[in-house]
C-alpha cells in the first residue's frame, strides 16, 4: 500500500521552510517596507512565491484545484525537487526508461542518487517484465516516465503506465512536455486517482515560452504542499509569471500553433518517406521526429554546414537524428539540404 509519509527524508519532514516577506503578506497594496527592497524602479518587488493568479488560471484551464499545482523554475525544477524530496543521497534509487530525457540522470547524479535505467523494448514501450522487480524494492523512490517520450517521440501504453501506478509504492512522474501535441488523454486528469502520481508539464514547448522557463507540476495537495516546503522562496519571476499568464489569455493562438506544427509535421513525414537516405521514420506524438538515417554523422555534420541544427542522437539509438518540427519555410530549407544530402555521403 501507497504510504507517502514513509517516502519523505526525514530532513525534509523537519524542515522549517523559509517564510518570505511576500508569503507572510500576500497583498498588493500598501506601503511595503517588509522585505529590504529598492522603494524605486518598475521591477523593485518580490514576485508572488505561490504565483496565485497563475495557478488559478491554470486551475481553470485543467479543471483542478490550485492547492493541486506546483509553479516551477522550468520543469527541470519539478525533476530535482521530486529527487530532494523523496530520495535519500546515496543510499536511495530511481527509475527511467532508455532511452529518454538526459536531465534525470544530470539531476540524480547531482543529488547522488543513483538511476536505474531500463531498456524499452524494440518498439520503445516499456517491458513490464523488467521493471517488475524494482516496483517492491525498498530503495527505488522514483520512476520517471517521459510520454510523450524524447527523443524516440511515442506515448507510453496507458495500460503500462497504470500497472506502474498501481503496484509501485513510490512516486511515479509523468512527464508530459510535449503531450500537447498528443492525442493521447493527459495523465493530470487521473491526479486523484492515484495519490503516487506527479505529472509534469511545461510552457517551454507548445506554449512557446522556452526562454521564460515555467514548468507546472500537478499531484494530490499532500505532494504539492512538499514542493513548496522545498522550493527556493521567490523561484518564479514576476516577469516569468506574466509571460505564462499572457500566453494562457492568448489559448485561439495556442491552438492554431498546435495545427499548424501537427500539418507541418505530417507534410515532413510524407517527404522523408521518399528520401533514400531516410531508413526508418519513428511514429511521433510529439512536435518532433526521429528518423534513421544513413551515416548519422555525416548526416548532422552536412545540415550543419548548411546552418541546419537538428539533434544528433546517434550515441542512444544508431544512426538516428531528431528533427524538430520549424515553420513551413524552415521545414522547406531542411528537405532541401536533405535530398542533396545524400549525393555527399559516400
């Protein structure tokens, strides 16, 4: 049985968070002579620590409570707090699946602990078979489960992400960076369903907002109260905070983005099918694709010399590039370089 109060460090239970001038007052009037500030400029206050207006408008858009989301500085905040929080420094363990998204292992190795990583199968879904033994393993606390995945672009089977949320007594982390451009039904719908469920999203992608770096994290209020306990005070800009907003009250934009990127990628598909040297074409829920090619590197090094900058993603899968879905005259360009492409790789 789920019991998240055996889950915690014992530092992080006694912790006493820091109590931040704007979290003891949270208006927005009066004369503020609480936190040491500059009393001059445009940019001279603390931000919101609990970013409210934020989290309601998200609240509304997702249909769940605000006590149930966590503002991040990018979701690469919502990662190492997850690994702070629940993970012991050098004695506990967490789990992902490979290949997938480079930061769980930059963020388990900076808190010292260490990753299990699993290989997914031949069509990169995860084999229970494998996994199956970690999910009753004391030191395992986390499993981090990328779908839509990166870089091989598939959503993971619903049924095998539940058997994980139903038979691990750790916390289980959805991270849905690019489920907008997904069919697939979001996991934040089912957060009360499974108390061990995190599902993490981001603005960085189909928000457009990858400079701003605002990740979301969403889970029961018992997960969400831990997060604010350990995150840094003032973690998300007041300028960071607006962008999100602005980009939400914009959601007509949103969506015909979302299309236009959907199209594109679907045309990009279609004329890599007819390029000899594309060998293989990974399907993608995402807003990128995952090709196999002829001689990667070669591959890269000439779209590079032609100012084309994909992924190279060759040491994971062999052979394979990630291309990025760009705009209609950038995708033009890229199927150019690449139909002359091959003439230059022997």
């Amino acid at each position: 049985m789920f019991d998240l109060e055996q889950l915690i460090r014992p530092n992080i239970k006694a912790l006493k968070p820091y109590s931040s001038a704007r979290k003891e007052y949270a208006g927005s009037e009066g004369i503020f002579l609480d936190a040491n500030e500059n009393p001059y400029g445009t940019l001279n206050r603390y931000p919101d620590p609990l970013q409210r207006e934020l989290k309601g408008a998200l609240a509304s858009l997702k249909g769940v409570s605000e006590n149930d989301i966590f503002i991040g500085n990018g979701s690469d905040e919502v990662i190492d707090l997850a690994l702070r929080i629940f993970c012991n420094p050098g004695t506990d363990n967490a789990l992902t699946f490979s290949p997938s998204y480079g930061m769980y292992d930059v963020s388990s190795a900076i808190n010292d602990v260490e990753l299990i990583k699993l290989p997914l199968n031949e069509t990169f879904q995860i084999n229970l078979e494998t996994v199956s033994p970690y999910l009753t393993d004391p030191t395992v606390k986390l499993i981090f489960v990328c779908s839509p995945n990166n870089p091989t672009g598939n959503c993971f089977l619903a049924a095998d992400i539940k058997y994980l949320l139903e038979h691990f007594k750790g916390i289980v982390i959805v991270d849905e960076a690019y489920a907008d451009f997904s069919d697939e039904e979001s996991w934040v719908n089912r957060i009360g369903a499974y108390p061990n469920l995190i599902v993490s999203q981001t603005f960085s992608k189909a928000w457009g907002l990858a400079a701003a770096r605002v990740g979301v994290a969403y889970a029961n209020t018992a997960i969400i109260t831990l997060y604010n306990k350990v995150k840094p005070p003032y973690n998300v800009s007041q300028l960071n905070q607006e962008a999100a907003l602005k980009a939400l009250s914009h959601r007509k934009k949103y969506l015909l983005q979302i299309d236009r990127i959907k199209e594109e990628k679907q045309q990009l598909i279609t004329q890599f099918n007819k390029l000899k040297i594309v060998e293989q074409i990974y399907p993608s829920d995402a807003n990128f694709v995952l090709l196999k090619v002829k001689d990667a590197n070669a591959v890269y090094q000439y779209l590079i010399q032609h100012e084309i900058i994909v992924r190279n993603r060759t040491k994971l899968i062999d052979d394979c590039i990630r291309i990025t879905v760009g705009t209609p005259e950038e995708n033009k360009e890229l199927l150019v370089v690449l139909k002359n492409c091959l003439n230059k790789i022997k």
